[in-house]
C-alpha cells in the first residue's frame, strides 16, 4: 500500500498591528501648523493653550501610543486644580502643573480653579490632536487609543460672577474718579462713549478701522463684520451667531467725542485703527488686554464691586433699550 506523506500544517501568520513612534510635540506641531492656515486666531491659540499645558504635564517627546487613559485621566485631574487666573508671576513660567499649583494652594487655599467649560475645551482639543493621527494613519484606530472621551469633567471651585449694568451712582463714581496714565484719556472717553451707546463688545470697539465707519441708506453706522489681510485670510471675527452687525451711530457720538473726526483722520494717514495707540496682546490676539486690565483698575479705585466689569455697559445699553418704546434719540 502506497502512503502518502502527511501534509504539511498551515502555519497562521498574525500580521502585528503598526504601532506609532511619533511623538507628541512632532504631531502637535503638524497639526497646529495645518489649524493656523484654516481657523481664527482665536481657535488657534485655544489648540496652543492646550497643548502648552499638556507639555507641562509631560514628556512630549514621548511616543503617542504610549498614552493611556490613565495618563488623560491624571491630565484632567491636574486642570482640575488648576488656578483660573495662572501665569501671572514670572515665577510661574518655569514650573510645571503641579507645581504651579502647589504655589497658588500655599499662597490662597480656596483660590478659584479654571472652569468646567475651560477644561473641556482642552481636552477636546486634545482629543482633536489624537483624531488627526489616526486619520494620517500615524496611530493606529483602536479602542485602547480612545484616551480622551467619556471623562467626567467638573471643576473644583468655580466661580462665576453675574455681571450686570451700571447703577447711576457707580458711574457717577466713575466719572469723579482720576484715570490714570499708559493709555491717553481721549482714547479712554472714546471707547467708553461707544460701549455705552452702542453696546458693542471690547474688542469690536478697540479693532475698529476708518473703514467700519460709514453710511447706510443715508444713516451712519458702525459696521461690525470679520477683518482679512490683504490675501483675502480672516484675521478677527466678531463673536457669536449676532457678531456682524450695523449698528447707527449716536448723535452723542457724531457730536460730542471727536470720534468721527478721529476716523478721518486715520483714514488720510492710513491708519489701520482708530484707536492705532492701544498696544497689541500676540498671546491672545486682543487690542484691548490692556484697556480692560486699566478698566479693572480704574474701576477698583471708584470703589465698584466685583459684579461690575466693562461689559456692564453692554447690559446698561442692553437695559435702556428695554425701558424705551420710543427708539434711542
């Protein structure tokens, strides 16, 4: 009888799953470097605050598929104790998280920590970061490389002010209160002429060019809409769904301020801005950082409390619209 050799067992090769050797900071930067061509500067920053605080958190040269959900969980729990106004002494710029809070609970135990909508904007943004390396194939999509969603997220001592219009004895208070210098008090009585008569934002006051100023069907009106660059790329938008806009101009304002004569002149010596005296914050893209810290000071020295901001002349406009039937004369 003939016998036939055995077959020969079929070997069942598992191809291993590709595993990353990219580190964080190469695929932050990638990223970031992709976001700064396709989002507001203000989006942008946002990813560079995230990321800045998670390489103070860690290693960023270390590999990304190393990164558990221990290692997101420990992340978050350190924004947790975060203090809401950090950075803020030289002292601070070489710590790292945990140190930094450490220094705030010796000085103030029951500091205010970062907000739960704060926090949360990190972590998505982090977990914006993981995404685009799995859709580059950089990582690969498993369960185990899901770090970032499904967290509880919840601050420790959050605490909001509601902020309110101006009573007429606090801006009575404000008007026999001395300003004092870095910014020119014209510049001052300008700005707030406008936020109290038109009730437009900070920001959209402090970026106004010559141009935002113009007629409408015959009535002149400030024009809030997104700035560009010469190349067409937005460089400011106004916030919210609300944030373009025509808004009239008062009588006060045309009249009474020198605003109008201001923006022509701008107009005639190529000024991009109205207010062009009002130094530049690059860290979050604002024209008005130091008009709102002088503000705040200025407003702590006419004795207001913590409820009044400069926004409060948003609500005050806000409020006197509302108790008119009539229009604004």
């Amino acid at each position: 009888m003939s016998q036939q050799a055995p077959a020969a067992p079929v070997m069942h090769h598992q191809i291993p799953s590709r595993i990353s050797s990219v580190p964080f900071r190469d695929i932050a930067n990638r990223y970031l470097e992709i976001k700064r061509a396709s989002v507001s500067i203000e989006t942008y920053n946002h990813f560079v605050a995230a990321c800045s605080l998670f390489g103070r958190f860690t290693d960023t040269t270390r590999e990304l598929h190393t990164f558990t959900r221990k290692d997101s969980s420990a992340f978050i729990n350190v924004l947790r104790q975060m203090p809401k106004y950090w950075g803020k002494s030289p002292k601070e710029e070489t710590m790292t998280l945990g140190e930094i809070v450490a220094y705030h609970r010796t000085r103030n135990p029951g500091y205010v920590t970062l907000s739960t909508d704060t926090m949360s904007r990190h972590i998505n943004k982090m977990a914006e970061i993981w995404s685009y390396a799995i859709s580059i194939g950089e990582l690969d999509d498993k369960k185990e490389y899901d770090i970032w969603s499904k967290h509880m997220v919840t601050a420790i001592n959050e605490q909001t002010v509601d902020r309110r219009p101006f009573k007429e004895t606090e801006l009575a208070a404000l008007m026999e209160t001395l300003w004092k210098p870095r910014i020119n008090i014209n510049t001052v009585r300008q700005i707030i002429s406008v936020a109290t008569y038109t009730g437009m934002r900070l920001e959209e006051i402090c970026r106004l060019r010559p141009c935002d100023i113009h007629e409408v069907e015959g009535v002149l009106c400030f024009d809030i809409r997104i700035h560009r660059d010469a190349d067409g790329k937005e460089i400011w938008n106004p916030k919210s769904e609300a944030g373009e806009r025509l808004i009239p101009v008062h009588s006060y304002i045309k009249n009474s301020t020198g605003l109008i004569e201001r923006a022509k002149n701008c107009e005639k010596s190529k000024r991009d801005r109205i207010f062009f005296d009002l130094p530049y914050a690059a860290s979050t893209n604002k024209y008005g950082a130091a008009f709102s810290q002088r503000f705040s000071k200025f407003k702590k020295d006419a004795g207001l409390p913590r409820e009044t901001t400069f926004h409060s002349f948003r609500h005050l406009f806000r409020t006197m619209l509302g108790h008119r039937s009539d229009g604004l004369n």
